[in-house]
C-alpha cells in the first residue's frame, strides 16, 4: 500500500532545499527544477507558511533568503530574482500585496525569533507602504520610486494588505489605517460578491469579473476585520464565499474554477484574454487558489458556527488531497479543460492552455504558451501547507473489478488502416489532403498550416500530438508519409532521461505526448527510442486509484487511462495493476450506461469512448454494452451531430468520440448518412475542418476527427486501428 509523504517534509526537502533560496518551480522534486528563478511572493509566503512550525535556523534561513530580495537603491523589495541572484529588470517594481507579504513575514519571523526591532522595522515599514498606496488611490503596481505603472486596483492586493497588518498585534495606532483599507476593499463589492478589479477612474471592471483568488484573500481580509473588531467584516465575508460557493464550483465534477463574468458565469473569454490584463482565455482549477478558499471558509466558520462554510473548506481540502503527489509529496498546479462551447467543460487537460508568455512554468510550443499542470509551484505548496496543516494525505484504494467481464478480443493487425477508400464523404478530400501535407515543418508537422497566425490559432511549428493526427490520416487514405525516418528522428528527440516524450524537445513529459509519439513509431514501424525506460514512465502514471495521470502521481481520469493504456499496448505491455484499472474504469460506469471521466462524474461521450475503448485495448468486454451502445446512440441530434452528454452542447470532437465508441461495439450511429454529411458541412474554404459551419479551419485534431470518423461511417475503418489511434 501506498504510503503518502507530508506536505510539511516535501516542502523542506525539496522547495526549501538546505540554501533557503526557493525556485519558482519544480518539477516532480527538487531534481527537476522547471523554473529557478526566484519570487518575492514565494519568499514570503515560505516565512509566512513555515515560521509558526520550524526552529531558529529554518526562520533564520529563509529570512535570508528574503532579505536578498532588498533593494539597496530604494525602500522595498525586487520581485524576481534571477538563478544567480541579480534582479530581473521587470522585478524592479512594486505590487503592494507582494510588498506587504514579504514584510507580515518578516514580521512573523521576528516574532518567531524573538527580535521586537526587527518586529518594529516591519510594522513601520509597513505604514509606510500603505501610506503610499493610499496616497495614490490604490494603484496596482508602482515604480520603486512610487510612480504609478498600473493605476487600476486589485482585491486580491487591497486584500493582502489587510492581512499583512492584521499580522501585527492590534493597536489603536492602525485602526484609521485599518479602516481606509477597509473603506477601499468596499468598493469591489457588487450584490454578491466583489469583482477582482476597479479601473484607473476608481469604477469597478465588469470586463475582468470575478477571480477566486481575489474572492478568497478578500473574505479572509473581512474576517480578520471582523476579529478586530469591524461591525460587517462577518457579514461581507460570508457573502464572498457564498459567491464563490455558488459561482465557481464545477457543477458536474469537482474542484472550484479560477474565474467567473462579472455575471459570475465560467466561460472562456478570449476577447478579455486578448485585449485586457494578460491570462490564458481557458478558466482553470487552480490548487492555490483551493487553498486560499479552504483557508477563508473555515475562518469564517469559526465566525459564523455555519456547517456550510465548514462543508466549503472540507471541499476545497479534498481538492489539495486529490491533487497531492502520494509517492514523492507535494502539490500539484491543478487541472484544466477543453471547453465544447464557451460555457462547457468538457475534456479534462493536464495543461493550461494560451496563458501569457514568461508566466511561471511556462513552455512555448510555436505562437502558443502552456502551463503543464504536473509541475509543482512553490506558491501552491506553502498556500496548502497553510490551509492543511503538517499531514499526509489520505491514500484512496482503488475499485474491485467486477467478477465474470467477458473476454472481448481484436485482432492486433496493422497491416492496413481502412480497408477501402472513401465513397460518399462529401467532402473535397484532394483540398484536405493539400491543407495536410501544408503542416510540415522541419521534421515533423504543426497543427495548422499558418506561420504567425492571429486570433487564437496555433501555428505550424512541429510538435510531438500533430504528428500524429496527419501520419494517422495519411495511412488511413492510403497517402505514403513522407520522409518518414526523419520525422521519426524528430519525434524520439523528444523523449526525456525519465523515459517519457514531450511535446518539443525539452518539454516535460506527459503521458498524452507519450502516446503520440508511441503510436506515431507504432504505425511507422520504428524503434529507434529507449522502449523499456518509456514504459516505465508510463507504469509510474499509474494512481493509487487505479486509473492513469497524465503524470507520475496525478490525479487518474479516464481519459489519460486510454492514452497510457494505449501507448503501453503499443509497447506490448499490460497495465502493472490491471485488475485496479478494469475496476477505476467499471466504476465511472453510471446507471444510465454511459461513462464519466471519474467515478461518480456523469456520463459524457468522450469518457465513455476513452472506458470502453481502454477495455476493448485489454480485451475486456464493458458491463451491458448494450446499453452503452443505446446511451451512445440516443445523443444523436435531427442534424447528424451528437451532444457530448444528455442535454448538452452539440460537439464536433464529441461526436467523434461517439462515433467511435459505436464503431468499436461494433455499432453505428441511428442515422449516419445525416451525420456524414453533419460532418462534412464543417470543411472550410481553405480544406481544413472547423467545429462549426462556415468558421476558420481549426487545427489537424479536427481534420483527424473528420478523416477518421467518415471512415467509421462508411465501415470502412480497420476496428484495430479504431482502438488504439483515437
């Protein structure tokens, strides 16, 4: 049995490390630095986290490490600072939440060490910052002479700036301070809630909405108002999480997303993306900011003696446990999503796509940046060591497998993909193929065929998941694929010391990348990489739970179960717990016959192709096909299309995987000449596939689905292939 570390040790071992200096991000431990360079953020929470716990040389240590933040020239702190020490030219300003962080920890040392003038210093230094601050209306950001960069207002700063002086002991001395703060933290609210933002002019940014985070530090800045005696922190605090509550929960699986409208709606918002502050357009579950919502619901627990604020910081605890590293320690980032319409969570990602170039963790693959969400950030560890404690988390036990599952055996033949060409597709197949063959670039392929595209497509700079998608198409019409020992050389340049492959070279590895470059070899006939350290890589994806992470010790799901399932069964390999596996996926199995990508998540098309075809991999027949089959069918929509789930959004991609889920049970859909011709209405001018009629073509993921799926209708697609080139 699995035996989890604590969050207390991982983060001494492995974030702190014996220099007291903390990198920004790790990979999996302390061996894989991601990102070295250093925040003044992550040294002052490292104070704030671990002073209370730690003896005089931890404290003593770490208050080192921030006081290499100091900025000689002038009064405050650089905040970011190069591997070697030097300060980055943009650290050289001032964002007062992270001003007034470094100075409460600082404070909370010298309480910790007993040093009442290094505890005078701070305070003092403190009214000075927020003196500044007010003097200038609130700004975000400040030049270090106090010039303003940013003159909007951040919640989440006013905030931290509550929670700083609320650090020191209470005096009358900063009740008026106290009370401007407090005044301004006011101007957030809505009817609700609060909005994370107030323009330069002082209204409030309806554009930028709502944001967890600010949400979070502001209830918890209420109520330690309210414990200083304020007459509404109570109440104002209790309103914010009950937004939050209401707003951000993931209706239908777990977790909280990062951001709403200021409708408190979750969508995908690229014009605010694009032409507002810098951030991904994707909303996203972000651990850190759990932790900050665990922390405020049980202060105001404490206030109110509410079971639902306990309720909440219980919710919010189980996703810091879901997303903790049982094996190595630590917490992982969090979990994204691909959204099927700007309202619509639908395939889980172990990435966060589109955010801003130079965010912390960031990898850049061509014109798009990604976060992968396995990597550990030292801001995350310290905001969950303090809404968790010094504990181990809970170690789950995986399902039994249900007694009597069929043999359910294919035939492993990848002599042919299709067994004939298409012959009623209705689409231009010469212009698509055109549009293909236009992806390559260098030894691989991009996923469009644009060298600097605008809006939000990517470009055709090769990676490790395009290739894929047009060698799979290539083979399935009976197209040679060109060069192919070169692009082969491209893609085992991607595998990483662990065994894994990544999406560039470089790029960590992910189990979703490893089964694009496993299967790409597969069908290509190559073996050119290091196979055996590949599927241990891949084994090591295995969870507690049973299921697959797209990472050693994330979370499983069933969809990166299929990818690692797959790529393993490439590599003529069986899962190492199978029996484990066989029952994580029976249990995601629901009443109605359909599949959810976790156990107890409701039924979806893609999770239940990603079940049924993991299954159908291992030569397992699913419980009641059947019925799958029925569930699959009846999503079908009078247009050709499906909807991804009951009384969901008609799904481009979901259809796809309906398809196949038919395809594969040997099924097809209710009327599949509608949907032939469903699919063939979404070719656009230039021969790619768009998800929607008459849009831009979109990326090779699509044209696969359409290419593959026409197939399936036909009949004509090697049910092999079906299984394992999904």
């Amino acid at each position: 049995m699995t035996t989890a570390k604590t969050l207390r040790s991982f983060v001494l071992e492995h974030t702190v490390g014996d220099d007291f200096r903390v990198p920004a991000v790790l990979g999996r431990d302390s061996t894989d630095t991601v990102t070295p360079d250093r925040t003044l953020r992550d040294a002052a929470l490292a104070l704030i986290a671990l002073a209370p716990l730690e003896d005089a040389g931890v404290v003593t240590g770490l208050l080192k490490g921030l006081a290499e933040f100091e900025d000689s020239a002038a009064d405050g702190y650089h905040e970011l600072l190069d591997i070697t020490g030097a300060p980055h030219p943009v650290g050289l300003v001032r964002t007062p939440g992270a001003q007034a962080l470094a100075l409460a920890g600082r404070h909370r040392a010298a309480v910790t060490l007993g040093d009442p003038d290094l505890a005078e210093d701070s305070a003092a230094r403190l009214r000075t910052l927020i003196e500044r601050s007010a003097a200038r209306d609130w700004p975000a950001l400040l030049t270090p002479d106090g010039e303003v960069l940013d003159g909007a207002s951040s919640l989440a700063d006013t905030a931290e700036l509550v929670l700083a002086v609320c650090e020191l002991p209470a005096h009358a001395s900063w009740d008026d301070m106290l009370g401007q703060v407090a005044a301004h933290l006011e101007r957030f609210h809505t009817d609700t809630g609060a909005l994370a933002y107030l323009t330069p002019r002082g209204a409030q940014d309806t554009r930028h909405g709502h944001r967890l985070r600010a949400t979070a530090l502001g209830a918890s800045a209420w109520a330690a108002l309210a414990e200083r005696g304020h007459a509404q922190g109570t109440e104002h605090a209790a309103r914010l999480l009950r937004h939050a509550r209401d707003s951000h929960r993931h209706t239908t699986g777990r977790g909280f997303w990062d951001r709403s409208g200021a409708d408190s709606q979750v969508r995908v918002d690229p014009v605010t993306a694009v032409h507002g502050r810098p951030d991904s357009p994707f909303p996203a579950k972000l651990t850190a900011d759990a932790a900050l919502l665990a922390v405020a619901a049980r202060q105001v627990a404490q206030l109110t003696g509410e079971p639902g604020f306990t309720a909440l910081a219980d919710a919010a605890r189980s996703e810091l446990h879901r997303y903790s590293d049982l094996a190595v320690g630590g917490v992982f980032q969090g979990q994204g999503s691909w959204f099927s319409t700007p309202v619509d969570p639908t395939v889980p990602l172990a990435r966060h796509v589109m955010v801003p170039p130079r965010s912390a963790g960031a990898f850049s693959v061509g014109n798009t940046a990604y976060i992968p969400f396995h990597e550990k950030h030292a801001e995350t560890q310290f905001l969950a060591l303090l809404a968790l404690g010094d504990q181990a988390p809970p170690v789950p036990a995986a399902p039994p497998r249900p007694a009597g599952m069929a043999h359910w055996p294919v035939e492993p033949d990848l002599s042919h993909a299709a067994k004939a060409p298409l012959s009623d597709s209705a689409i231009d197949l010469d212009r698509y193929l055109a549009w293909l063959r236009s992806t390559e670039s260098g030894l691989g392929y991009g996923l469009t065929p644009y060298r600097a595209p605008l809006g939000l497509r990517s470009d055709r700079t090769a990676q490790t998941f395009s290739a894929l998608h047009v060698v799979s198409d290539l083979l399935t019409v009976g197209e040679p694929v060109p060069a192919s020992e070169g692009l082969l050389r491209g893609i085992y340049s991607t595998q990483n010391p662990d065994g894994g492959f990544g999406e560039q070279p470089g790029l960590l590895s992910e189990a979703f990348t490893t089964y694009c470059a496993v299967l790409t070899a597969k069908v290509l006939g190559g073996a050119g990489y290091d196979q055996k350290a590949c599927a241990s890589f891949l084994q090591a994806c295995q969870h507690a739970e049973g299921g697959y992470g797209n990472a050693p010790g994330y979370p499983p799901d069933a969809w990166h179960s299929n990818l690692a399932v797959l790529a393993l069964h490439a590599l003529g390999e069986r899962p190492a717990r199978e029996d484990d596996l066989v029952g994580y996926l029976t249990a995601c199995r629901n009443p109605d016959g359909g599949y959810g990508n976790q156990p107890g998540a409701p039924s979806d098309a893609f999770a239940t192709f990603r079940a049924t075809d993991t299954l159908a991999a291992l030569g397992v027949r699913p419980l009641d096909l059947d019925a799958t089959v029925s569930w699959v069918q009846a999503l079908q929509t009078p247009s050709g299309g499906f909807r991804y789930r009951e009384n969901g959004a008609e799904s481009f991609v979901g259809s796809y995987h309906a398809i196949a889920t038919l395809y594969v049970a040997g099924a097809q859909p209710l009327d599949a000449a509608a949907c032939r011709q469903w699919i063939a209405d979404r070719q656009s001018a230039d021969g790619g596939f768009s998800r929607l009629p008459g849009g831009p073509s979109e990326t090779t993921d699509e044209g696969f689905i359409a290419i593959q799926a026409l197939h399936m209708l036909e009949g004509k697609l090697n049910r092999y292939w079906a299984v394992i080139m999904t």
